[in-house]
C-alpha cells in the first residue's frame, strides 16, 4: 500500500466534491503530465504579469480543448440517441 504522503493530490475534486489523489511512479505518465498541465494553466491566468505570448499560447490550446470536448459530447449524444429504447 503507498504511504498518504506518496500520493500527489491532483488539481480536481472528485465525486462530491471529495480531493483527487494520483499514486505513480511514472511522472511521465498521462495522468501526471494532465495534471501538470492544468497547474501550469491556473498558475498562467492566475499570474497578474503573465506574458500575452504564454497567455495566447494557452488560450490557443484550451480552444482547442474545449472543440474537443464538443466533439466527444456530440458523438456520444448521437450514441445515447441511437441506443436508447423506444418509448410507446
């Protein structure tokens, strides 16, 4: 069993809102490298001085991220549609 402090307390909750904890050895791993990510983000919008190139940069990548998401919510809507039973 890993030690509480082995684990690295993620920068998302969990179901009611409970704290998220990641046990890997692996900080390359991609769960480490999201969690990374999302840190470096909240430190850029949090940082008053932030660069417009980081901040273009970031916004430029979570565009992205957000058309992602609409494709993945799109796809599995039109799946629930195909899937659910008919209803008389």
């Amino acid at each position: 069993m890993t030690a509480r402090n082995d684990l690295r307390l993620l920068p998302w909750s969990g179901p009611e809102g409970k704290p998220c904890y990641l046990s890997t050895d692996d900080k390359g791993g991609y769960m480490s490298r999201l969690a990374d990510n999302l840190e470096q983000a909240s430190d850029t919008l949090d940082d008053q001085d932030a660069d417009p190139e980081d901040l273009r940069r970031l916004t430029v990548e979570l565009t992205g991220t957000l058309r992602d998401v609409l494709r993945v919510a799109t796809s599995r809507g039109h799946l629930l549609e195909v899937s659910e039973p008919q209803r008389v």
